[in-house]
C-alpha cells in the first residue's frame, strides 16, 4: 500500500506542477507559515470532503464462472458413424431440432429383424388359444360322457391335464409377444437415437463433430445452451458461509467488456464440500446483449450487510505515511469555523469551487473498524471534520506536524464518481485537460506537459496504479 501511495504522489506532483494547483501564487503578502504559510510561493492546494457519520456496506468479492441458462453437453445415444452434420456452431436450434445424423442401415436391419419375431411370437399365440380352445370344449364333453358313465374318470383327469397345460402354454405366448414388443420397441428407439435431436431451444457451440468420425456415448457433439439468461456460479467460502443468503444484491464486473452489472443472489447451497470447504451461489443474469459469454471468469462482489455506525471516510483519504508506516488523514480543524468554505450546489469540472485561504492541515493517525468497496467506517477522527483527500503526499513532504494549505471542498457525490472512474479513462482526461490549457496559454499544445503526465504515470506503475480520486484535482483543473 505504501508502493501505491507513494506512486500516486509522483504522478498527482508532476500533473499539479503543470496546471499550476500544487503552489498558490495569488500574491497575498503576511509573514510566513510553517510548511508553506500566508504569503508564501508554496503553499499547497489539495482537495477535502467533510467526514459523516453512518453505516457502510459491507461486501466481500468473489470469483465466479458464467454458465448459459440449460448449459448441456450434447452426446450421441449410440456407436455409429456421422453421415451429416446438421446444426454449425453459433446457431440457435429449437428443441427437437436434429443437429447430427448416423449411420442407420444396421439399426434398421435389427428393426426388421425385431417385427418378424413379434409376429413370429403372436403367431405362437394364436395356436396356443385354439390348442387351448378345442382342449376345453374336449373337456366340456368328456365332463357329461362322464357324469353318465359313458367315459372313465381317468380319461377325464388326463384331459383335465391337457387343458392346464395349454393355458399355460398360451400364457408363454403372450409374455414371448411382450418380450418381441420390447424388442422391437428398443431397436425402434436406438433407430431414432441416430439422429442426434437438440434437448433444447438454444445455441449451439464448441462442434467436436465431423461427417466420417465413429462416435459412441463418450464423445462429446456441441455444447448448448440460452444465451440470453446466463448463470454466474459462485463459489463462497466457509468463512462466508451463513453471511452470503438469496436476495442479497451482487455486482458483477466484466473486464473484458469494461462494464459492472447489477444482479442479486438467485440461490445459494446449503452444503459446503469436503474438498474444497466452499458452498456454490448462482446468480441469473439477463443476458440479451451479450456482456456475458458462457465459460468466462469474473469477480462478483456480494453486499452482505451493513457495519455498525461510525465514522465514514472516502478510501482515497485514508494515507499511509511511506516512512513510518503510520495510517491515518490529513485533517483541517479550523475549516468551516474560522476559514469560511464556499460550496456551491453543484459542481462543474470547468468552474470549480474556490480555494480557500491558507488553514493548518495536521495528521492523525486512525484506526479501520470496517472497509467496503469506496468508503471505510473509522476510528480518530469526529463526523463533519474535513479531511484531504487530494495532495497528502504535498503535506507529508513538509516534514511537519502542521502544514498550513489551500483547501477545495468537494462533495461527496463527486468524489464518489470520481473513484468509480477507470483509472485509464481518468489519466485520458488528464492528458487532454493539460493540453487544453497548454493551447489556451501558449496557443500551441504543450509537448513538456504531456510528457511529464506521461512519464509521472510510467513511474507510478502506468496507469492501472493510479488512484482515481487522487488525481480529481487534477482532472478537473485549479485556478
């Protein structure tokens, strides 16, 4: 953190050297004070916001892999070879479309094979009811030939026998006929299983499929899936566990397409693994204009809760002395009661609120009760005290316990804005205001001032080190 600090100065020093707001020189004559006083040539201009009182979210950041809505992988039923190719990658498929065709004649062949044995076996049937049937009526005459003593009763037990045995061949018939439907009904379905259909209505992505290739049930066809409502699964430690709970609102940021979403946890698992001691959250996103792309990895940040009341400070506030390590912020006491503070209600970036008059400026030391993503909840300090937020490397450098400096108040909402800025974009900013003013002085652009924006960001580790509040001063420019 010292690094990022002391990288920031370098930068913010070489930038306000150039618009001319690192040094009041307006003239005002006085005796001077200690660290750049009332009439002294260097008296530095920084940046304040006055510190308030409340709760601040508290969040915890994630990483996450997005899933289309219905994410499947597509592969085939059964062993055969690709005759067609039916669906290309990137194409959006109704259920039940066909995406592959096999090779069918030998399925066919068992087709054929499994009807000859259904009829072969209802064929079977047939005569084991008429057996059955010209049994019975044997035995109905046979019964009253009997009971005139026409016929033994021997006779009669022995037809009696006959009949048993042909109602039970007559029921081996049916189950053969039942066994020949099933048959013939899975060969049916093998049949139909070589054409690969799609499970889905969706897009179809990732063909590992060719006509010519054997395929079996381990080969992998397409990936499918709708794209236009995606899944981030999130894998939530067993430190968050319990905090993080469905329904609680979630930021998505995307990298690659410069953009943060809004979402909210959709669900949440109520078991952690034994292997990597996580629990999965999924948030449902839309996705109609594409942001998200199935596969890609992001960082979700979850607000869990809120930290109990206290002091609220902007993060770019918070300094690390890069000597002593001691944390804490620049304060200044006396603005607001004895210097008067100019705050108009809106802020223009062309027509600034006005510096004050020189005021002392100490440090103190804090303590951090709790962090979110742009404000800190602290100890030290009071709520309404106004504390720097641009140029504390410009009041650590003098060395002293009180440096007197010209203050710009800025509202919270700005600076707010300002540290949501890509850091990129702002250092964009920063190169076209100083050549904007370059133009304006000298009527040509300034090449030295580019070059020294430029140079301060190589040294302050380009421009994804930069502190965007830091550098509000000066993108927004001094008078």
């Amino acid at each position: 953190m010292a690094f990022v600090f002391r990288s920031i100065g370098v930068l913010l020093a070489a930038v306000l050297l150039f618009a001319g707001c690192g040094s009041s020189n307006d003239g005002s004559s006085g005796p001077p004070g200690r660290g750049g006083g009332p009439g002294s040539n260097n008296t530095p201009s920084v940046e304040a916001v006055k510190a308030q009182y409340g709760s601040l979210p508290l969040e915890e950041r994630m990483s996450g892999t997005v899933r289309a809505r219905n994410q499947v992988a597509i592969y085939p039923e059964v062993n055969a070879p690709v005759v067609s190719v039916e669906a290309q990658t990137g194409e959006y498929v109704q259920e039940g479309a066909p995406l592959v065709r096999l090779k069918d004649d030998v399925f066919r062949e068992r087709v054929r094979q499994a009807e000859a044995s259904l009829r072969i076996a209802k064929a079977d049937v047939k005569s084991a009811r008429a057996n059955l049937e010209g049994l019975r009526a044997r035995l109905k005459r046979t019964k009253r030939l009997a009971e005139q003593d026409f016929q033994s009763k021997q006779e009669l037990e022995t037809l009696q026998s006959d009949v048993e045995g042909a109602e039970a061949a007559l029921e081996r018939a049916k189950a053969q006929v039942a066994q020949a439907q099933a048959t013939l009904d899975e060969r049916q379905v093998d049949l139909r299983r070589t054409v690969v259909r799609a499970p889905i209505s969706g897009y179809v992505g990732a063909r590992n499929v060719e006509v010519g290739q054997r395929v079996d049930n381990s080969t992998r066809l397409y990936t499918m899936g709708d794209l236009d409502t995606v899944k981030v699964r999130v894998q939530v430690t067993d430190k968050m566990f319990g905090k993080v709970q469905e329904g609680q609102s979630a930021r998505i940021f995307v990298p690659s397409k410069d953009t943060t979403l809004g979402a909210s946890v959709t669900r949440m698992s109520p078991f952690l693994s034994n292997e990597s001691y996580s629990a999965e959250a999924e948030i449902v996103v839309p996705n109609t204009d594409r942001v998200l792309t199935p596969g890609m990895f992001v960082e979700v940040d979850v607000a869990y809760g809120e930290s109990r009341q206290a002091t609220i400070i902007p993060l770019s506030a918070i300094y690390e002395d890069p000597t002593t390590g001691a944390r804490g912020v620049f304060v200044a006491p006396t603005l607001g009661t004895e210097i008067s503070v100019e705050m108009p209600d809106s802020y223009s970036a062309e027509d600034p609120p006005p510096l004050t008059q020189p005021t002392p400026t100490t440090f103190r030391q804090i303590e951090v009760i709790a962090e979110g993503q742009q404000t800190a909840g602290v100890r030290g300090i009071q709520p309404g005290d106004w504390i720097v937020t641009v140029g504390q490397n410009l009041l650590s450098a003098a060395g002293e316990e009180r440096v007197d400096a010209r203050v710009r108040p800025m509202s919270w909402s700005r600076l707010m804005a300002l540290q949501r800025m890509q850091d990129t974009d702002l250092l964009y900013r920063i190169l076209e205001r100083q050549q904007r003013i370059a133009k304006q002085r000298f009527g040509s652009t300034d090449s030295a001032a580019t070059d020294s924006a430029q140079s301060a960001a190589a040294a302050s580790g380009r421009a994804d080190s930069l502190d965007s509040s830091t550098l509000s001063t000066a993108s927004d420019g001094s008078r």
